[in-house]
C-alpha cells in the first residue's frame, strides 16, 4: 500500500452527486416547530425546573431551518 500516488496514477474524480437538501431541512424545521408548540404547552412546568429555556432553543431551530431554505432558494437562482 502507498500512501502517495503520481498524477499520471490517479483515477479522475467521480462527478459531485446531485441531491435536494430542501426535504431534510425541511422535516427538521417542523419537527423543531412540534417541539415549540410543546414547550409552549407545557411551558408552566418547564419553567418551573428550570428549562424554560427549552422554548427558545425550539423558536432558534425553527428560525434556522427558514433561514436554510431562504439559502437554498437564494442558491438556486
């Protein structure tokens, strides 16, 4: 086994696979929007042990997979 091979030696790379990046972000965007309408429920007794916090960090994955389809939208132009 070599751990250095010449130019000439080298296969071509493969072409860049083509794949939809919008299901994935858009599956995690709405599972995070479930957790926020679940902390908002239970948020009394969240708060009350101290994860208030839960809420946010549900609202921030929300804002962050809008953000990632406007990426998206943004690239394909």
């Amino acid at each position: 086994m070599r751990l250095w091979l010449r130019d000439s030696e080298r296969r071509p790379d493969p072409e860049p696979a083509k794949a939809d990046a919008r299901t994935p972000i858009l599956i995690g965007a709405l599972s995070w929007l479930v957790a926020a309408g679940l902390a908002l429920v239970f948020q009394g007794e969240l708060a009350a042990r101290g994860l208030g916090w839960w809420l946010w960090c549900a609202v921030a994955g929300v804002g962050l997979g809008a953000a990632g389809l406007v990426w998206l939208r943004l690239r394909h132009r």
